[in-house]
C-alpha cells in the first residue's frame, strides 16, 4: 500500500511540476508580448509627438505674416536651395561638356602637332641632303673650272 501511495504521489508531484514549469512559461510569454506592446505603443506615442511637431511647426510658418504676394523667408529658403540644386546641376553638366570639347580639341591639336614634326623633320633630312648634293656640285664646278683654266694657261 505504501508503495502505490508513492507511486502515485509521485506521479503527481511530477503533474505539480509540469503545472508549475506551463505557468511559468506561459507568464513568461505574457511578460514578452507585454514587453512587445510596451515598446509598440511607445513608439507610437513617438511617432504622434513628432507629427505634431511638424503640424506645429507648419501652422505657425503659415502664421507668420506676410504682405500680400511675398513670401516668408522660411518659405523662400526651400525654393532657394531647391534653385541652387538646379544651377548646381546645370553647371555640371556643362563643365562635363566642356571639358569633354576641351580633350577632344587638345587631342586633335597633339596630332596636328605630331604631323608637323614629321614633316619638319623630313624637309630638314632633305635640305641637308640638297645642302650636301649643292656643295658636291659647287666641289665639282671649282675643279672644272680649275682644270679648264689650267689647260687655257698652256
């Protein structure tokens, strides 16, 4: 009798023990998703505040008098920025361009430069060619000369 006592009250030691290991896990699940919603809602709150501040701070740029068709610096300041970004953008385009026309030009004036030292070169290796063929003729006509005026003398 004894031992079926302890059998069966330990079977249900082990059924307090799950019972017990279930709740704790299901109040851990509770505190988890109350955690969850606690940031949830927090971050909410966040979100509402900042949308106020931004219809805040819209209404009283919108309160800001101004005389009848001028606007307020503070809604001058954007278009300004916004012209800027567009100036900004247009003059980088041109100098893209510009600078894109400016290598094309130094690239054509390099080869116009480098045909003309070709031919710079080739007519200084034919002038000194003709200065030597000339001073061959010049040897030439001295001898000639030297020999017609020798066989005149005789």
């Amino acid at each position: 009798d004894s031992a079926g006592a302890q059998g069966g009250g330990a079977s249900a030691s082990a059924r307090e023990e799950e019972e017990a290991a279930k709740k704790l896990e299901e109040e851990k699940a509770a505190k988890d998703k109350a955690e969850a919603l606690g940031l949830a809602e927090e971050e909410k709150r966040k979100a509402e505040a900042q949308k106020k501040k931004t219809e805040d701070t819209k209404r009283a740029m919108a309160a800001i008098s101004t005389p009848k068709g001028e606007m307020s610096f503070f809604q001058k300041v954007p278009e300004k920025i916004k012209d800027l970004e567009i100036n900004y953008s247009f003059l980088q385009s041109y100098m893209q361009e510009s600078k894109k026309q400016y290598d094309e030009a130094f690239e054509d004036l390099q080869a116009e430069i480098k045909k003309l030292q070709t031919t710079l070169t080739d007519m200084r290796t034919k002038g000194e060619a003709l200065t030597l063929d000339t001073a061959e003729r010049v040897r030439n006509l001295e001898n000639r000369t030297a020999a017609w005026g020798a066989a005149q003398r005789e």
